[in-house]
C-alpha cells in the first residue's frame, strides 16, 4: 500500500535537515571560502577576482553610457524635426559624386522591372 503525500512530506523535509547538517559538517574548511575570506588578501587569486570585478563593472557601465546616448540621441534628432531644423537626409535620388546613374533611374531600367534589355 502506498503512504499518502501527506506522511512523505514530513520524512523528505527530515531527510533534507539531515544531509544539510552532514554536509556542513562533513566538508572541509578549504572548500567553503576563497583565500580573501581566509585573510590572504595578496594573494594573485585575490587580484585576478579584483581585477576580474572591475572589468565587469566596466563593461556594464560602457554599456549603460552607450544605450543612454543612444536615447539622449533620438531626443536630440525628434526636437530638431519639430523645429524643422534637421538636415534633410542624403537620399538615394542625388547623383552619385562619380556622376553614375541614380539609383532612382536604376529601378526604372527595364531589366530591374523584370523586362528585357
């Protein structure tokens, strides 16, 4: 016969006590801390960690400062569109400087609409 769900609970939480107490007790020092927390603060562990945090922060706050900008940029460009001061944009209409067909002819040639040369 099978115990109900009710009586298990009580002996899987019992057993789960029981093997947390015997691992803390059972591992060994060395295997709970890094030598910082040992008081060996020299250590080339200890730097290449320090080292190891800084270049993490790093790489976060340039990431920060990039995707702020970015915003600070889209603000920039909306308020000189609604003061009509923004530049119009290079269009693909304008000759190129090496005086070669626009773009805007190019899609009228016969061969871009699928036609024949």
């Amino acid at each position: 016969m099978r115990t109900p769900r009710t009586q298990r609970a009580p002996r899987a939480r019992l057993f789960q006590r029981v093997l947390a107490a015997f691992v803390f007790v059972a591992a060994p020092r060395v295997a709970w801390a890094c030598p910082v927390c040992f008081g060996e603060n020299d250590s080339p562990l200890a730097l290449g960690i320090n080292y190891g945090i800084l270049a993490m922060l790093g790489l976060i706050v340039g990431l920060w400062v990039a995707f702020g900008s970015f915003f600070i940029h889209l603000r920039r460009r909306a308020r000189l569109a609604e003061t009509g001061a923004l530049p119009p944009a290079r269009s693909a209409r304008h000759a190129d400087a090496d005086g070669l067909q626009t773009t805007e002819a190019a899609l009228h040639a016969p061969h871009a609409q699928g036609g024949t040369v």
